[in-house]
C-alpha cells in the first residue's frame, strides 16, 4: 500500500491533542502500542532478571528481546547491543571505559556538528589524559562537514573518532564512512552517534564501518532508554569494564545500573512499530523496517521539499544551510526576532518547535547564530502532514 500518514497518525493518540508536534529532537510522539506494551510489562516483570521467579524470567525475556530488536535496527548482533538510561550516560560510561587508549602522544578527533552528548565525555577523558584534541568543521553555508578533512585530522597517533551520522540541529549527513576507513588504517576506533539519523535513514553499522553505534529510543517513539551497538561484541570483553558485578561479561560489562524492564518492552515495541509503518513490508523484522524506512524517506523527501520551498518563500525567514545529504530537519532565523519570541509566538498558535536548548551548541556558536538571538529548529516525523507545514508558515509569515 505504500506510506499512510493518516493509518500513522491513527495510532499515536496523544496527536488529539491539537498542536501541531514539529519539535521531534525532544522525543518523538509515542504510539499506543508502545505505551501499552509498557504498562503491561510492569504488571508481570521483575527488578532483576536473574532470579528463578517466573517473573524475573519475563525480565530476562524481555532483555534478550530489547537486544535483538535495537540490533536488527542497525545491523548489528544482539550480543554487542549494550543497554541504559539513555544514550548521553552511555557515551559517557563509554568513553570512561575508553579512556586507557587515550593519554599523551594520542589524539582524537570531534566534529563541531556533534550534539555535546558526543563530546563532552571524550573532552574530559582527553584533558585528564593529555590527549590531543582536534576538530572537524562545518562549512559555514551549507554546514556540511566535509569528508576530506578526516585524511588531514586523523594521523598515526589518532586513537579514536566521535563523529555524528546526522545533525538534529542542522540535518547534515556527513560520510561517516571516511572516517571510518581512515582511522581503521591506523588501528583507532570511531565511535558514531546515529540518535539524529535513527528512524530518518536505514541505519546500517557495517556499512559506517563503526566499531560503536549509539542510538536513542525516545528519538523513534520509544521510551527514554539508550543504546550502544559493538560492531564486534568481542571488543567487549577487550576494553575495561564499568560494571558493579565483578563478573560481568560481554554487554553487561557497561551496563552500570539496573534495567528498567517494562521501558525494554517499549523499546521492541517502538522498533516494532517502525518496521510496519509501510504495511506492504514483509519478511523478517530488519527487512521491514529496510522498507518501512524507506517508504518513509520516500513521503519525508517530497514533505521536506514542500517546507523549504514554502519557508524561502519568506523574506524574513532564513534556513540555515543546505547540505545534500540530511535528514528532514532544519533550523532558522526569524530577522530581528530573537528565536525564543519566534517559538513563544509558534507556541501560542499551538506549534511546538525547539529553542533555548541550543544556546550551548558548538555548531550555533561556530556559526554564529546564538550571537544573534539563537535558532528556532523542527523536524518532520512519521506523523507529519502537509497542513501542518502550511499552519507553520502562516504563523510565521504572521511575524
């Protein structure tokens, strides 16, 4: 049958709400299935998945599956999927882990178009260590982070790379994949943070050649857990562990805390829910969420076209950037209106948008917009419609 946008919206009740959600990068509206699926688990799971109760049987179940479910999401094997609270607690529990390979003599590259869940934990492992740091650059016109930077950044001394798959301020994809080749051919690891490419792109971690993947469920309509996916479980058990159990092995090796068993059955659930947004998908779970994203894409590349087309016909709207390859995110300027007016203005007509969260954004400080007032930014989700962009444009052109 193709993309249905109205069978979409049918099964997120909180879109009754009447606003009109743009602001996706602050979690995105969440199914019934998903909540359901949740409210059922804490009826019958347990707080630990290692006892003999049958209970505590249904937690270990429901582990094993959050596992499968996040790995079949980016190509990966169940056994490298580590879980936790969210995703910026799991890059830092990462990089402490990480942070034996890093001391004097290395280096590490950052990119300026990471969100600082992907920085600042390898800031500080680089300034207790005395690691070099050097950064990528985005091009201030189109903020595009070019590929041809990583063969200059990455020397025989570079140890690790934290890039981003996709900006959630901006849109921009850069190639991950040179990177990756690049710091593989001096024997360092990259570590990508694909919470802004995850539910846009086919997510696909061989193909980035990534050693770690990070990921968010509330970015898809899932619960408030994080994820980190090992191209190589093996690497697991090579690298310190942050565990409380001395004993730990594989996964649970970083996974410090306990697991919020009910929010693992959101998690399957909201994957669930993204590989069947296309009804025509069939075959195993990962070959329908191959499809249902692309269907997707397919309605968000003809949306995205219609909401730029409609903002540039707005003299006093200016987006920023236009990379080629992104995701269907975008942020803008309102001229001579600060971007917290703009939104409290979108607000009061019943649009929600971000701003605020950015004012310590590298990216906006490096373009220098948050001199200026700072950035309104949305995003299409799979609930988007074409009335909603034009609700946002009549509000806008109101200013």
């Amino acid at each position: 049958m193709g993309y249905d946008v109205a069978r979409v919206r049918g099964s997120i009740p909180s879109l009754g709400d009447g606003w009109i959600h743009l602001d996706p990068q602050n979690g995105m509206q969440i199914p019934d299935r998903v909540s359901t699926a949740v409210s059922t688990a804490f009826r019958g799971s347990a707080p630990t998945h290692t006892s003999g109760h049958m209970s505590s049987r249904r937690s270990a179940g429901l582990l094993d599956a959050a596992r499968a479910a996040v790995a079949d999401l980016v190509g990966g094997d169940p056994a490298g999927v580590v879980l936790g609270p969210d995703r910026a607690t799991m890059l830092a529990w990462l990089a402490e882990s990480l942070s034996s390979r890093l001391g004097l003599g290395t280096g590490l590259v950052l990119s300026r178009l990471d969100e600082e869940a992907n920085v600042a934990p390898w800031l500080r492992i680089a300034n207790r260590y005395g690691a070099q740091v050097r950064w990528a650059e985005v091009e201030i016109d189109t903020c595009e982070l070019p590929s041809w930077q990583f063969e200059e950044l990455i020397t025989s001394t570079t140890r690790l790379v934290a890039v981003t798959a996709a900006s959630p301020i901006v849109g921009s994809a850069p190639d991950v994949r040179v990177a990756s080749d690049r710091v593989h051919a001096v024997g360092g690891l990259i570590v990508v943070d694909a919470a802004g490419a995850a539910p846009y792109a086919h997510v696909d971690i061989n193909e980035l050649a990534a050693d770690v993947v990070a990921v968010s469920a509330s970015a898809w309509g899932g619960p408030q857990v994080g994820a980190l996916v090992f191209r190589d479980p093996g690497l697991l058990d090579r690298i310190p562990s942050m565990s409380l159990n001395p004993f730990a092995k594989g996964a649970e090796r970083l996974e410090v805390s306990g697991h919020q068993y009910a929010l693992l059955a959101g998690v399957v659930s909201s994957i669930d829910y993204l590989a069947n947004l296309d009804e025509a998908a069939t075959g195993t779970r990962r070959e329908r969420l191959e499809l249902s994203i692309g269907s997707l894409q397919d309605y968000h590349d003809r949306l995205f076209d219609y909401l730029m087309r409609s903002l540039a016909k707005l003299d006093h709207v200016m987006v920023l950037g236009n990379a080629p390859s992104r995701i269907p995110t975008l942020s803008f300027t309102v001229a001579d209106i600060s971007a917290e007016k703009v939104a409290e203005h979108l607000a009061q007509n019943r649009i929600g948008t971000v701003s605020g969260i950015h004012s310590g954004s590298r990216l906006l400080d490096a373009l220098g917009v948050n001199d200026e007032g700072g950035a309104v930014t949305i995003g299409l989700a799979p609930y988007t419609t074409r009335h909603e962009i034009d609700q946002l444009v009549k509000a806008l052109r109101a200013l």
